[in-house]
C-alpha cells in the first residue's frame, strides 16, 4: 500500500533547540507512529531520541542508555517508547523478532539507523533525516498527512507561546479528552507554572439522529469560546476558575493559570469529606445565582448557553441498554425492552419540566475539582472542565458530585452532601423547593448513572480502554441506593428485571 508523504525542514541552532523540539515531537506523537532517525555518525540521533524519551518521561534526567549493543530499550511510560538501534543486526528480519509489532501495538517506535531494515519497516513510518555538525543541525521530516498535520500544530503552538512573550519556555502532556482537546503544562523561567489548552475547532461529525451531529444534540463545545466566557462568568462570581492569561480564540490556543494538582480525594483515592462538602457549597451557592443566555467575551465573541433538553437525555439514557445491558448480559438488548426502558423515561422527563434550573457545569466530579487550600470558602473549590456547561436542572450536578463516577462517595457521605445542599438552599431562600429537589435529584443521578455506565462499556468495547471497567460495579451501587425514591419505581422494576440490579 501506497503512503503519501509530506516534508518539513527544521533547523536547529543549538542542543537546547533540539530539546525543545524533542518536546513539540512528543507532544505530536500517538499510538502506533515508527519514527525513523538517520544520518551519518555524531548527526545527533540519539540526542534527539533521548530528548524524546525524556519530554514523555516529565523527566529532564531520566536515564535514556544508547542501545547500540542491546539493540533495544524500552520505556513503559505514558505510552510504550521502543527505542531501537538496528547498525549491528544481522539480518532485517531481526527487527520483527526484537518486538517492533508488540512496540507498536501500545507505544511507539524510535529506531536508529533504519537503513539496516532494508525496506521492512511500516511504509506509513515518519522519516527524520538529521544533518549538520556539532550542535547545530538540520532536521528534514516526512510522513503520513495525518502524523504532519499534528506536528504543525504542536510547531504552530511553539510560534504562539513566543508571540506571547513565553520563550524557550518547556512543554509537557497534561492529558487528554474524549475530544480533539488536550492539555500541556508549560514551564517558563519568568512565570509560574501555566496550563495550555489546545482545542482546534472540532468538525461536526456524521450525523448520527434526527438530522443532527453528537455534538450539536449533546451541544457540546466545538471551538474555545465556551471556556473563556464560563470562566469569566465564573470569576465575575467570586468562584474560582482558571485566569486566561494568553489566547488566540481563532487558533483554539488558551493560556491559563495552573491550579495545581490538590484533589478533593486522599492518596486511596477516599474522598476528604471537608472538600466535598466545600464543594457542594459551592453548587448551593451557585444555582442561587441568575444565569444569562447569552455571554460576550473580548474580541466581539458571544457564546449562548444551550439547554439541558430531552433530546440530549434521551440520547445518553440509551447508552445503558445500547451499551451496558448487552455488556451484562452477554445478550443484545431487543427492541420491546429498549422501548419499554425510552417509555419510562419519557415520563421522568416530564416530571423534570417542573424542577428548578441553573448553570449546570456538566462534570462537576473529582477530576474536575482542584483543592486550593491557600484560600477560604468557596475560593477553596477550583473548577476546571467547565466548557460544556449549560442551563438544566440544579440537581444535575449535585448527583455528579454526590454519586461521583470516578471514587467510591459513601453513601453516609452522599446523604451530608444533600443535606448540606438543602440548608443552604433553604437558608438563602425559605421558598425552596425540598421535595422538588429531592425528586429531581433522583431522576437525574439515575439518568447520569445510566449514562455513564454505558459510556464505560462503550469505552472497553470499541475503544479498547478496559480500564475503565473497573468503575461499573461503583455505578451499579449508586443506582441500587437510587432505587427507594417512590419516582424511580417503573426504572427500578425494568432494572430488576433486566438483571442491572
């Protein structure tokens, strides 16, 4: 199979230029990618493999020995680095048999004099040509359209922190998300540790129901407007949300404050019942507060906030029969219990007409909780991931807290959580609605349950992301505890049934 290439000429004026670009490599390499190194003996191969290993590594002294006796070292990192050196083998054969198929099936391949193979490496493997002396050389690359549109990104993200006064800073992979965003630490002499957002533009995707994308149904953030204007919207608040500091809205490129690493949860990953409880303050404090449909940002930008609405819902409802069921089962889900499981939400739906709206954050759950404990009140709870907000029912992300999918929230815990919520609500205003509350807490924890458990399948069974199995029988518990709210009972028996519960 044909493999079009496409080429890019870097130069590189000193080592600490070529560490820097070592950096804006990893940040551009994914699972499955075999980057060949050649050039003539002291062109700086190794150097630059090393600078690799180190940038996904975290790591500026991590140990990188030269392979050229071994043939291989490899790195279990973030993701699996095969580092080969191929000058002594014998036979180009033996490339398969040191293990670069297994290398590339979890990681990827760096490989040094690849000339050796004789033509039997992957035809799809980025060519990186090294020339020059001394500590200033000339990179040529080629490789795959996909692969180089990756790395013009990670380049033009370099251009962009220059522009902005942030030279010959260090970047680092944070993480990433479900979507095209990931995010970097960036580490400059002059500054405190900042926290870059990539979020190119996403495209629309297929169309997957009723004429529509998923991302138009579940209104999900397809550019970084939404960040800025929430984050904003936030600060205007007195909450705290991360500072943008430096932006290119255009470019999808947010420079923002760093609030640390500090999560509501101790190191056995049990949640620290004073955090949680500060954070539901936060949720009380916030739903009192009126919510505008349309926020304007510098720049001339406006973002709406959309709705919480059924079509979204009913959407993320159907993972659990779609996904999770068939998964519990060993049984595809028929068409009269799907029906039956769409039949009883539709009702639960309508009794949601009623229940109190707010902004609804989305997410609001410990990966999205930073611990600034250099602040008081409501200051002490950082929010992040905050992009996808919109205005639905409060309760929605009490049940994100309360039930969180990613830690065991006991269920002692989960009721001082409501409980707090519930005075505070009613101390701010005796009007309050308890029963209402209560209800729509119900509904919407089992619809966020139902959700996410079918999200965790999906992610084991098409992604191949087993992991996060490990998090179902969790979901199973919550909806159990769920189960003894009067409004629940058709979803219990349909649950009980289907042998969910």
């Amino acid at each position: 199979m044909t493999t079009n290439h496409h080429s890019l000429t870097i130069g590189l004026a000193n080592e600490r230029a070529t560490v820097r670009f070592a950096q804006d490599l990893a940040l551009a390499v994914t699972l499955g990618d075999c980057i060949t190194l050649s050039g003539d003996l002291g062109a700086g191969k190794t150097t630059l493999a090393r600078a690799i290993i180190r940038s996904v590594a975290l790591d500026p002294d991590h140990e990188v020995p030269s392979p050229t006796f071994t043939l291989l070292q490899t790195y279990e990192l973030r993701f699996t680095i095969g580092h080969f050196d191929l000058y002594r083998i014998g036979d180009p054969d033996e490339i398969h048999e040191l293990g670069l198929d297994d290398v590339l099936e979890t990681g990827i391949a760096l490989i040094e004099w690849p000339e050796m193979a004789d033509g039997g490496l992957p035809a799809y493997a980025i060519k990186v040509k090294m020339s020059g002396l001394d500590d200033q050389r000339s990179l040529q690359i080629s490789g795959p359209e996909a692969f180089m549109s990756r790395l013009r990104r990670s380049l033009t993200i370099r251009k962009f922190l220059e522009d902005e006064g942030l030279i010959d800073c260090d970047r680092f992979f944070l993480l990433g998300d479900a979507s095209t965003r990931t995010y970097e630490r960036v580490l400059h002499a002059n500054s405190d540790p900042l926290i870059l957002m990539n979020s190119p533009r996403q495209s629309d995707g297929p169309i997957i129901k009723n004429g529509k994308t998923y991302s138009e149904i579940a209104h999900l953030a397809e550019d970084v407007v939404p960040f800025v204007a929430i984050a904003e919207l936030l600060a205007s608040y007195g909450l705290t949300s991360p500072k943008i500091l430096h932006a290119s809205i255009e470019d999808g490129i947010l420079v923002v404050e760093d609030l640390g690493d500090e999560k509501p949860i101790d190191a056995q990953n049990v949640p620290i019942s004073e955090r949680y409880l500060a954070a539901v303050d936060v949720l009380a404090f916030l739903h009192g507060k009126p919510v505008p449909g349309q926020l304007e940002i510098a720049g001339g930008f406006t973002h709406s906030l959309p709705h919480y609405d059924e079509d979204i819902m009913q959407m993320e409802i159907e993972l659990l029969p779609d996904w999770y069921l068939p998964y519990k089962t060993s049984t595809p889900t028929n068409k009269a219990s799907k029906d039956a499981f769409i039949s009883i939400w539709k009702t639960l739906f309508v009794r949601l007409k009623q229940a109190e709206t707010s902004l609804v954050l989305r997410d609001y759950h410990s990966p999205n909780i930073i611990w600034q404990p250099n602040r008081t009140g409501i200051e002490r709870v950082g929010l992040i991931d905050f992009q996808d907000a919109l205005i639905g029912p409060s309760a929605y992300d009490v049940a994100s807290l309360a039930q969180d999918a990613r830690v065991t929230v006991s269920e002692d815990l989960e009721q001082k959580l409501l409980e707090e919520y519930r005075s505070i609500r009613v101390q701010n205003d005796s009007s309050f609605d308890i029963d209402g509350f209560s209800e729509a807490y119900a509904i919407m924890a089992a619809q966020r349950a139902s959700k996410v458990i079918g999200i965790f399948v999906r992610l084991k069974e098409r992604d191949g992301k087993a992991h996060y199995l490990q998090h179902i029988p969790r979901i199973e518990e919550y909806l159990r505890r769920l189960c003894h709210y009067p409004v629940l009972a058709p979803l219990r028996d349909w649950l009980v049934k289907h042998q969910v519960l």
